[in-house]
C-alpha cells in the first residue's frame, strides 16, 4: 500500500504525465455524458424494447463497446465501431493494393494520408449504418419515437455521423494529448461501464436463484484465473528457444548451445479476433434495414446468438484463419534470415540465408496453431459461462473481445505511465521485470 502511494505521487510530481492523466480523464468524462444524451425527437421512457434487444448476442456486444449509447439511441449511438471498421479495411488495402502499401513505406507523410483516407472512409460507414440503426430504432421502439417524419430520418443520420465523427476525435486528443491509445481507451470505458451493473445483476441472480454467495466467489475466482491466462496471451510469447523451436521441426542436432530467435507464439496478437468479430458484426448490421423480413431476421439470428453452436465454430474458423493470415502478413521469415545474416548471427545445424528462412517459416506454421487455438478458445468462453449458469451479462466478461480489448489496453497504458516514471528516475508500476503491453498492431485498430 505504501509503494502505491508512493508512486501515485511520483506520478503527480511528473508535470507532463499529470497534464496528460487530467486530460485524458477530461476527455472520458465527455464522452461519457454524450453517450446519455438522447437523439433529438426520441423519447427515452420509450426505450425499453430496444435495451432488451441490447442485453444479448451480437447488438449487446455492440451496445458494450458503445458504453451503453446503443441502447439508449444517444448520439454517440454508434460509438467508435465505424472506425474501427474502415481502420480494419485501410489495413487490408494495405497488404493487396500498392498505392497503399506505398503510403505505408512513406513514413510520416504517409501516415497522415492513411489517417485522411481512415476518416473520410469512416464518414461513409457511418452514412450506411446510421439508415439501419433507426429503421431497427422505429421497429423496435415505436412509441419512443415522437417527432417521425423525413426531418427525423435526416437529423438523426447526420447527427449520427457526428457522433461518431467527435468520438473519433475525442480519441485522437486522447493519444495526442493524453496517456494511452486514445481510441482504445474510450472502447475499455465503454466495456468497463458495464462492469457494475453485470456484477450486480448476477449476484442478484445468485441470490434469489440458488448457489449463493459461494457460487458468486467460484464465479469471481475463475474470472481472475482467465484475466491472468489473457494477460500472458496479449502479451506472448517473447522469445523462443532455438532448441525447442528444433524439436518442433524434428532437427536434433542443435548441439546444446542455448541461443533464441525472436518468435512469438501469438506473433499476431489479438488482431485476428478483431477481424473476425467485424466480420460477425455485418449481418446483425444488414439486419437492421430488413426488421420486419423473417428470412433475413433468421439468417441474422444464427449469427448474433453467441450461444449457438454455428456462431460459435464460426467464429472460432474465422479467428484461426486470421490468425495465421496474420501471422504470415506481420512475420517476415527472409527478412529476419537476411538480418541476421547481416548480423553474422545464426541457427546452429541451419545454413544462413534460404535454410534460415524455411526453417523460420516451419517454426512458425507450428506454433502458430497452438496460438490461434487458445486464442479461438478464449474468444468463446463467454458462451461456455453462459451454459454453466452466468448471467449472460457478466459472461461477456470471462474472454471474448471484451476482455482481450481490456487487458489489452490496461496493459498498454500502465507500460506507458511506467516508461515516464523511469524516464525522469523514478520506479517503476512493478518492483521487478517491466510491463509489457501489446506489441501487435491492434493499437492501431482499437
């Protein structure tokens, strides 16, 4: 307790670090009273049957990562997800199209227009989405809607886009200004807002269910036990033994000399569950246009129920492909054999230069499906805690995105306030080692 104390104010000795923690604080409290503020010509006691389709599957998934404003059709109702989306598919543009992995090679400058065309696309997933929202916003809660008529439809789609758009840039000033990735920040706040009121209502659950207050600390205990295996998963795996990494491809002449190449076994972090969760997102959005079609509604239903057991495999698919998709995007065996060759380091029993590559590229086949498996697995550990009873509320809380995105970005900003605290000669968040946030690229998309 005394060491924490110590490095609170430590902290607030910092000027630089002090004004960034105000700011960022600041700029979550705005975001968060936009999020109650209510679209124009909607009245909220109507709400009801729109909160109770929020509280499941794929739309209360999406209601978490907008801190509740999905439910309650504020203006930020449909939170950052837009660009997240168009960050995901400027990502991919990058890998097949050459004018942007061009852009990608041009440093800051390039950066900057990548940013540009991230936004402007950004505006033009919100225009596609904002029609839907209200079309399931009239379906859903008729009664809410008080002032209907083409003045609402075009209010409320560019007030919609707006939302959005001041929630993208609340981000940015977050991670210019501020501490952490801004954007990242405002999705844990928007997950954490839902923490409370999960942990009630299943206590609640307990109580008046059966099980009690043991069942209720069972339930806690496992919680902390799958935040500790998805911290080791953000982070992963930092280095891997040369001898071990040739057990792996069946070479055992590695003469006992203990060297490390630098492999992970989740090289591709959690990237690959964003990806595939924005792929599970599109047919609860196309639902929304088409709420009174019963094909559509079926065909949407069998995605958005985590529950089921063909969102569940599907979902698993998606993230083992992207897994290695993106482990083979962000891993570049014949760059790392030519670096260290470069380097004059090597693989004991491997020739440098092409062997080197092939061998790098054989490791990393193999331990790149252990990773994706457990991180498919963890993916869909809230449908498993579900079925043992959870309320499906607090379920969301024991893997999924959710918590991925959580720890994730906890992580990242501690690493953060840590490296500015050694900076200036202080200690570190820890008394040993250092905290490692995540080293992929999801930063950049979360």
């Amino acid at each position: 307790m005394k060491n924490l104390i110590t490095t609170i104010r430590n902290i607030f000795k910092i000027e630089d670090l002090k004004a960034r923690i105000l700011n960022t604080l600041g700029f979550i409290v705005i975001y968060r009273l936009g999020a109650h503020i209510v679209l124009p010509g909607v009245d909220p006691s109507g709400l009801a049957s729109l909160q109770a389709q929020s509280e499941g599957g794929i739309l209360g998934l999406i209601d978490m990562f907008a801190g509740g404003a999905f439910s309650q059709a504020s203006i930020f109702a449909l939170g950052i997800m837009p660009y997240i989306s168009a960050s995901i598919v400027v990502q991919l543009l990058g890998i097949a199209v050459p004018y942007f992995q061009k852009l990608q090679k041009e440093g800051e400058s390039g950066r900057k227009k990548l940013n540009q065309i991230t936004r402007w696309l950004t505006v033009l997933v919100t225009l596609g989405q904002a029609p839907g929202y209200i079309v399931n916003l009239r379906s859903q809660a008729p009664a809410a809607i008080i002032m209907d008529g083409t003045m609402f439809w075009i209010t409320s789609i560019l007030i919609l886009t707006a939302g959005t758009l001041f929630v993208m840039w609340i981000g940015e000033r977050i991670t210019e200004k501020g501490i952490g990735n801004g954007i990242s920040l405002l999705i844990m706040v928007g997950i954490i807002a839902r923490l409370p009121s999960a942990l009630k209502d299943e206590f609640m659950s307990r109580l008046n269910e059966g099980g009690g207050l043991v069942v209720f600390l069972v339930e806690i205990v496992a919680l902390f036990a799958v935040v500790a295996a998805v911290i080791l998963l953000v982070q992963g795996t930092r280095r891997i033994p040369v001898q071990f990494a040739k057990k792996i491809v069946g070479n055992k002449q590695y003469g006992g000399v203990r060297q490390y190449i630098p492999l992970k076994v989740n090289a591709a972090g959690v990237m690959p569950i964003i990806f595939a969760q924005a792929i599970m997102f599109i047919p609860a959005t196309i639902a929304q246009f088409f709420p009174e079609s019963a094909s559509w509604q079926g065909f949407a239903g069998a995605f958005t129920d985590f529950h089921s057991f063909g969102y569940n495999i599907t979902f698993a698919t998606l993230i083992i492909l992207f897994t290695y998709f993106y482990t083979a995007i962000s891993v570049n065996p014949n760059q790392m054999a030519e670096d260290m060759k470069k380097n004059g380091g090597f693989i004991p029993g491997v020739k440098p230069g092409k062997k080197t590559a092939e061998f790098i590229d054989d490791v990393m086949s193999k331990i790149t499906l252990p990773g994706s498996i457990f991180l498919a697995f963890v993916a869909i550990l809230p449908t498993f805690a579900n079925l043992a009873g959870v309320n499906s509320n607090f379920a969301q809380f024991y893997g999924g995105t959710s918590l991925l995105i959580l720890v994730g970005v906890v992580l990242d900003t501690l690493q953060q306030i840590e490296s500015h605290l050694l900076m200036r000669h202080y200690d570190g968040l820890m008394k040993t080692g250092r905290i490692k946030g995540r080293s992929s690229a999801v930063g950049a998309a979360v």
